[in-house]
C-alpha cells in the first residue's frame, strides 16, 4: 500500500514524499516507479480529482497525553516511544510540550524521508490526499495485473499496463535521466541504492501487497500529536485547559518513589490527582498506567509494584492493563529500550478502538486547516469563517464542528467557555504554552531569569523578583515578554481567571497572578484571623479539589474588591487570602489540604467572615458564585462539595 505518496498543487509545485510498505521505508521503489507514474497524466489526473472532490476519509489521528509527577520520565517515554535516544541529563518540561508524530505501523513508528520539488513542507492536506491518492492509483495497477501471493513488491511485464500510460511514462523518464547526478545524491544522502536499470524502471508496471494485508488496511498508519505535561504543581492551573476527551493518557510514575515508605503516599497523591483530573475533564477517554525505572528494579519488585496499584486504584477509571505482562501498569526502562515497544502496540491497539479514529473527516476541512496554520499563531473566530467560505463552507454550525474536532484532537485549541474564548482560535499550542510559561512557570526549577536573556538589562530584575514572591507582575514586565501580543494574553488570563488586575494602593498596571503567591506561615495566618467571627467550609470530602480552583477563587476576589474605591489591599499567600469588599466587609479564604490518595480526598476551603449576620450571608452568597463560576468556566461542571455553616 503506498501510504506516504503526496500531493498538493500550488502556484506549479508538486510535493511527493516516500511510500511505505509494511513498516519498510522503500523509497527506492518510489523513485523508480511510483514517481513516474504520478508525472504522467493519467497519475497528475488522479491526484487533481482528490484534491478537487468533495471528499471524506479517516484522518487516523490521535492526541497522545503523558502526564505524571516531574522527574518521573515523562519526556523520556515521549522519546522512547518516537524511537529517539535516552538523554541522561534531566531537562524539565514548562507545562507541556506538543509533538507531531510520523505514521506509527503495528507498533513501531517510521520516519519518514521527505523530498521536496520545490522546497514547500507537506501540510495535513497533502498527509490526507496522499492516502487516498496513493491507494486509488494502486488500485488501477492490482486491477492491471496479476501477482504471486507470496511476493511483497513484484516486478511483472508491462503489457497490461496500455499502451498509452507506458508512452507517458517514458516521456517522463527522459527528463528523469537529465537528473540522474542530483537524485543519485539524494540517494546516498537518505541511505538508497542509487543504481538504476534505466528499462526495467519504465517498462514494467508495480502492484505493492502488505505481508499481512486484512480488510481493515486502513487502520494500519496512525498519526499522533503526542502532549508531554510539565510535572510541577505551577502548572496544574493551566492543564485543564488541554485536556480533552479524543485522546488516550498515559500517567506515568517512578516505580522506585512508589516501593519507597517515605514517598509512596507523594506518588499516590500525583497519580490520584491525574485519575481526578482525567475523569473530570476526558470522562470515558482510555487511561494507561507507565512505570518508569524498570532497569533499577528487580522482578519481585515490579510485582510489588502491581500489588500497590491494585489496591489503590479503584473501578470507576479506564484504565487498560497490561494483558501479555498480566499487570495494572506498563514497566519500562527508557534508559535500556525495555517494554517499550510492548507499551506503544498497546497505545495503537486501544487507539484504533477509540470511535473517533474511525471518524471520515471532509478533506475541504484539513484544508482549512492549512490555511489557517499560515496565518498566524491565532485568529478571530470571523476570520476563520471567511476562510471556511473560500472551501465552501458556509453554515456557521459546521465551522464550528470542525474546530472542536481539531480541538479534541490537539491540533489547534479552541476554549469554549466564555464567549471571549469562543471568539479566538489558537493555531500553534506550543506558541500558547511557551508564552503563558513564561509567567507561570516553576522558578525553583526553571531559573526565573532564563526566559528572557536582559532582563537586568531592561532594568526588570525588580520586577521578576516581585512576581515570584508576591505573585505580581507589572505591565512592563509583560510587555517585555508579549510583545505584541501583551493584549490577547492578558485578555486570555482574565478569562480563564488566570489573572486579575490589581487595583490597590494607587498602583497601575499590576497584575496578579495567583498561582505564584509565596506560602503562608502559621504565625501570619494567625494574626489575620477575625476574632468573633462566623465561618463555612466548602468540603470537597466525597470528591476531590483540583489544583487552580482556590487560585481562580482569589482572582475572583480580587476583581471583585477592586470594585470598591474604599476597599483595603488583599492580604495574598498561595493557600491563603483575605479580602475587602468595602471599608468593612472583610472575608478569609483558606485552602486546607490534608493527605490524598485515590480513595477520598480531605480538602476543604474555609472562609471566615465578620459576625454581621447581613453582610456573612452576602460575603458567603459572593464566595458561592464565584466557586460555582470556576466550576462552570474552568472545571467543566465537574466539581462535588458539601456546604457546612458554622
């Protein structure tokens, strides 16, 4: 089957890339036929009518997500299941890192060699109408010829072919022969026999058959666009806005931390936190469970290992276990290669059982996505709709299915919650990430200084200093690191509650950003608390309190105290945070955190108001709805707590 034959038309360049046979990069067979036969006219023909026709197929594309605590090998996985070396050195990841993937066959992914006439790079329409192309133009050869059943790739007498499309093809090859140095090169380069038989190559006709060809053929090739989380606590608040349903998990964790007594109950809690988090954002999307470190451990360990999993993990995740092995997890060593290419038979398994695999995608869609890619890092939800109509497209409701689609399956982001998010689309996720994560980011790991090379040049090491104590950031700050897209991120952050402006002691352009506020100290919480007051306690105890809720809260608060000319400045630690909402009405918020594991979670947040019976029960209505707008906006509707008075 050839499955990497491309096309695309566009101002007198044809792009082509290799064919792959059965795992088997064959590039030699594509340039001394394939190639050829697309030149002639009846091939040039075919590829035009794909491109053209209103036409659907499986775009066979999965959004892959490694999450897990840091240092548990997560980028290493993401490397081992690409095929790529092991890296000693530890480089933590900022929030995540988006990959796109080449064709993944039974297990093993291929690289693809790309050749170019013409310097353009293959796009998703090429990628898609060279399945369909490809396979249409091997289906007039088969239908041409006979083949013995037990050759893979047969050379066979030319005749059948007519007499018409071998005088095309021979035209084709005169010119070929003009360039026969340069493609011998290009031969060498990629580690192709550059020999030719000049005859043979355009006097026969090729019928390619996979070894193990079925009727779900189709199904053999999957693209990923594999997601690799940044494992700090930091960057909890901005998960949520990736996670999606179309997509397949792999938490992964380190099996030492997990036989160690002082740091089980650690490796519990980040492993329940990503159970929590999936169930709530990706209900019903396949969960499998990776244990790193298999060369440090031995074989009564690993089934220790098991034994562990077993009894914390209950029923209501879907996790896929590890059948050949007869584990809940999938052990592997990225330093030794081992089990890894158990773990990636199994991700393609479960994904090609996944319905959205199976979906048939219009091709005048991918190429709107194409279009847009060229754009820029992202556009107004009217400018995609213009685009739309150049393709066709023209009913509001399917612009906007195929932009949730592309969503789901991690190649654009598209947020839905508010009807600010709902007017951008963001066309390059890992420019979000990388932008975001310059703010909110984990100093202690990542220096705080490395983002931007002069910052004490630019007269801002102050201000850095500031927003990784006080959780503060000036507007030169951010313009430093924005640019010209200081407005759209600080738009961004004030909607997904990232964000507040900071409307106190006479400051100007401060922000605030609440997910890097220092810890409280005991003595300070202390002396804050009202005497004579009342409190309530929303109790998360049945379910649990994700990370980046009492944050959003705090935002909330903040904006809202702004609101009040007269109102004192918010005492801000991360877990802590009183507010004014006028000169008199104060309210305490307090995160209080026990130790979680899988089975219960014991997270509270408890607000203290003054003992005025009025403005408590306005103060607590204020911290209801703003709880009820996380869950709303942020927390898809996920969040479960028990309302206590006191």
């Amino acid at each position: 089957r050839a499955n990497a034959a491309k096309f695309a038309m566009d101002n007198s360049w044809i792009f082509f890339e290799t064919c792959s046979i059965d795992g088997s990069n064959v590039k030699s067979v594509f340039e001394r036929v394939i190639e050829p036969f697309i030149k002639s006219s009846i091939g040039f023909e075919e590829f035009s009518k794909v491109i053209t026709e209103d036409l659907k197929a499986r775009w066979n594309r999965l959004k892959l997500m490694v999450v897990g605590q840091g240092r548990a090998g997560k980028s290493a996985t993401v490397r081992s299941i690409l095929g790529q070396g092991f890296i000693d050195q530890w480089i933590p990841t900022l929030a995540a890192s988006v990959t796109q993937t080449d064709v993944i066959t039974r297990g093993k992914t291929e690289t693809n060699v790309k050749v170019s006439l013409g310097g353009r790079q293959a796009d998703f329409t090429t990628q898609l109408t060279a399945r369909i192309a490809g396979e249409r133009i091997l289906e007039q050869i088969q239908a041409a010829e006979t083949i013995d059943p037990d050759d893979d790739v047969r050379w066979e007498d030319s005749e059948t072919m007519g007499t018409d499309t071998m005088n095309e093809i021979n035209e084709v090859q005169s010119t070929e022969d003009e360039d026969e140095d340069e493609e011998s090169n290009l031969a060498i380069k990629f580690g192709f026999p550059a020999e030719r038989d000049v005859a043979e190559r355009y006097n026969a006709s090729l019928r390619l058959r996979p070894s193990h060809q079925n009727e779900h053929e189709d199904d053999e090739s999957l693209s990923m666009t594999i997601w690799d989380y940044g494992g700090q606590t930091v960057f909890y608040t901005l998960h949520h806005l990736f996670l999606t349903k179309y997509g397949l998990y792999l938490i992964v964790f380190d099996m030492r931390r997990l036989l160690d007594p002082s740091t089980i109950r650690d490796e519990m809690s980040y492993m329940a936190f990503w159970l929590n988090s999936i169930r709530m954002h990706a209900p019903g999307a396949p969960i499998l469970i990776v244990g790193t470190f298999l060369d440090q451990i031995d074989a009564k360990d690993k089934k220790k290992v098991n034994e562990i999993l077993k009894g914390q993990l209950i029923d209501d995740y879907k996790i896929h276990e590890n059948f050949n092995m007869d584990l809940i997890f999938f052990p592997i060593s990225n330093r030794e290669g081992i089990g890894v290419e158990s773990l990636l038979e199994s991700i393609v398994k479960v994904a090609r059982d996944q319905d959205y695999i199976k979906r048939e995608v219009p091709i005048k869609w991918v190429r709107v996505l194409d279009m847009m890619i060229e754009k820029s890092p992202w556009l107004s939800l009217q400018d995609v709709r213009n685009l739309c109509q150049t393709v066709g497209i023209l009913v509001k409701s399917e612009v906007l299915e195929m932009l949730n689609l592309f969503h789901e399956l991690g190649v654009l982001l598209y947020l839905t919650a508010t009807e600010s998010l709902r007017s951008m689309v963001i066309l390059q996720p890992q420019w979000l990430i990388d932008s975001l994560c310059k703010v909110i980011r984990d100093y202690k790991v990542h220096n705080k200084y490395e983002v931007g090379e002069n910052e004490n040049d630019a007269g801002l090491s102050q201000d850095v200093d500031n927003l990784f104590t006080t959780g503060l950031a000036s507007c030169d700050l951010l313009d430093y690191y924005w640019g010209e897209h200081l407005d759209f991120f600080l738009d961004l952050m004030r909607f997904t509650l990232l964000l507040s402006d900071w409307k106190f002691d006479r400051s100007e352009g401060m922000f605030l950003i609440p997910s890097l506020v220092s810890p409280c100290e005991e003595s300070e919480l202390f002396s804050i608390r009202e005497k004579n007051s009342v409190s309530f306690v929303f109790d998360f105890k049945n379910s649990y309190l994700p990370t980046g809720v009492f944050e959003r809260i705090v935002s909330l608060c903040v904006a809202h105290s702004g609101r009040f000319d007269d109102s004192k400045p918010p005492f801000l630690r991360n877990n802590v945070g009183k507010f004014w909402f006028g000169a008199d009405q104060s309210c305490l918020l307090e995160l209080v955190r026990t130790n979680v594991n899988v089975h219960e979670s014991s997270e509270r947040i408890v607000g203290m108001v003054t003992n005025d019976q009025k403005s408590a029960y306005f103060n607590f209505r204020k911290v209801q709805a703003m709880l009820e707008k996380v869950n709303n906006d942020a927390m898809n509707n996920g969040l479960e707590y028990v309302i206590e008075l006191q």
